[in-house]
C-alpha cells in the first residue's frame, strides 16, 4: 500500500476552537469523545517512542540487506501525527499538567510518567546500552522495541476499524458530521487513522524479516488478551486524566463498557490470531477500501463542511 504524507489544513484548526469556546463533544456520545481525547495523548506518546526506535532502525537495520524503504516513511507519517496532535494536545492541558522532557523521550505528560518509567525507558536504556556492547538488530532490548511497535501498531489498526466502522462508514457518516460538536477535532482523527491504516503492516513486517519468526504467536496473544492489554490501561488513565482537566464525569466502568471499547477488543480478538500481521486478503481490502473512502469522498466533503462553518 503506498504511503502518503496528508496535510491537515489551517481551517481544522480554526475550526476546533482552541480557546474558552473549545466544545471536547467532536462525537455525539461524551464518553466516546473523552476516550479520543485521551487516546490523543496515547498516540503521541508512542509516536515519539516509535521515532526513537526509528532511529536504530536506521542504524542497524537500513544499513544492511534488511533494509525496507517503507519503514522511515512509516516513521515520518508518525512524526508528523504527533506534530498535528500537539495544538490539542497542549490546549487541554495547558497551564494543568505541562508535559516533562525526559531522558528518552520529549514530552512526558504526568499521567504518562508510568508508563514512561515501566515500558519506554527500560527498552531504549537498553538498546543504548547495548550498542555501546558492540550490539545491534542482535540485541534483545533493539527487538523488544520492534516488537512492541509492531504490537503497538496492530492494536491502533483495530482502533482505526473501531472508529470508521462506527462513525463513518455503514451510513453513519452524513449523521456524525451533523452532530459532531467538534468537526475540527474530528478531521484530526479521520486523518490520523487513515495514515494509521497505511502503514499498519509495516512494522509487523520489518520484525518478521529481522527476525524470521511471527509477531503474534500464541504466547503473545495469549498475554495480551489474557489480562487487559498495557495500551488499554493507558487509555483509562489518559482518558480519566482528560475528563478531569475538562471538568467531566466519568467512571472506569463507563469506559470499560463503551462501544468503543467493547467493539475494538472483539475485534482485535478477531483478527489478530496467530501470525497476523495486518496482510491478510481480507484486513488489507478493508485498510485500502477506508484509504481510498477517505481521500475521495469522507475527507473533501468535511473539510467543506468545516469551510462552510468557518464561513457562517
Ligand atoms: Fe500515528
Ligand atoms: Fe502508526
């Protein structure tokens, strides 16, 4: 599948009113529109965790016969994600919760430090520590990392299909831009998950040719949908941390039983069985078909819809 690098034009911006008037109601259901908000943050975080990694791939992988093109351009598209989530981003929490340069990564949020401290840095430490062995794609910090990109990538592949599925796509999409309270904030996400499902494959491919083994074998699955997955987790907390600073309700059990959540893990309990890595005849029809429907028909006409808003 080829990979483009979309703009997100000014008027989104404009239109997602970063300022006293701000609506966080971009999806007619408030719990839903709280869980995007947090998982904005989720989604920069490991964007900024998937450069870092990106970056020895580089070094030890794009120098040898492993090589694959895609993979910086995968990388790029992440980049350029967290760039776009930034302005919403720092909106929320602007002057509440100031996100922190760490030693591995640039923008640590104090609801993100555990996950900084338990997953992010344990990893990099250790490929750096490594490297300074002599080791590169041989270490096995440098193929945890890959892995959990790859892991990491599948599981947002799921929430992509979560979110056209239940928003755009089977006839809802006329109705969600009727009653999105947020189009702006909307456009983000559509953007976002689009470029999501172009490049869904690539890292599940790149640990595959490093290593010659599978991703998801029964093990990995097993630990993963055995207890609730690490992202998950993240995702409550961010999405708690969010509704607070927005002065919103909400319960675990709200966000536990949403739509959102529920259609996602049964969903990725579908698919993702042993040896998937998002190739399969039928994910790769579903990722071009949502591509294509996003470029030629859901993105011209709401870019317009957000044209005609600025405009009254
Ligand atoms: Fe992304
Ligand atoms: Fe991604």
């Amino acid at each position: 599948m080829e990979m483009k690098y979309r703009i997100v034009p000014n008027e989104v911006y404009d239109v997602m009113g970063l300022n006293e008037n701000f609506n966080y109601l971009w999806n007619p259901d408030p719990v839903s529109s709280l869980i995007g908000l947090g998982s904005s943050y989720v989604l920069e975080f490991f964007e900024f965790y998937g450069q870092a990694v990106g970056d020895y791939y580089e070094e030890f992988i794009q120098k040898t016969e492993l090589k694959d093109d895609r993979f910086p351009v995968f990388v790029t598209q992440e980049k350029r994600h967290a760039l776009a989530h930034r302005k919403l981003n720092n909106f929320i929490t602007k002057g509440i919760a100031a996100p922190t340069r760490e030693k591995y990564h640039p923008r640590v949020y104090d609801f993100m430090y555990g996950t900084y401290k338990e997953f992010a840095e344990p990893i990099l430490a250790g490929i750096a520590k490594e490297k300074a062995a002599g080791k590169g794609r041989d270490g096995m910090f440098f193929k945890e990392s890959i892995r959990s990109v790859g892991i990491f990538e599948s599981i947002v592949c799921m929430t992509g299909f979560t979110f056209f599925d239940n928003l755009f796509d089977n006839g809802r999409f006329e109705q969600i831009i009727q009653m999105s309270g947020n189009l702006g904030v909307l456009y983000l996400l559509g953007y976002h998950y689009t470029e999501e499902m172009e490049h869904c494959a690539i890292s599940i491919e790149a640990f595959e040719k490093i290593y010659q083994e599978k991703l998801w074998t029964k093990e990995l699955i097993e630990k993963h949908f055995g207890n609730m997955d690490a992202l998950s987790r993240q995702i409550i907390l961010s999405t708690l941390h969010i509704a607070r600073m927005l002065g919103q309700e909400i319960t675990v059990k709200q966000i536990t039983e949403s739509l959102v959540f529920q259609y996602r893990t049964q969903i990725a309990k579908k698919y993702i069985k042993e040896g998937f890595n998002a190739t399969e005849p039928e994910i790769l029809a579903k990722r071009e078909a949502l591509v294509n429907r996003w470029d030629n028909e859901w993105e011209p006409i709401l870019l317009n819809k957000i044209k005609e808003k600025i405009a009254a």
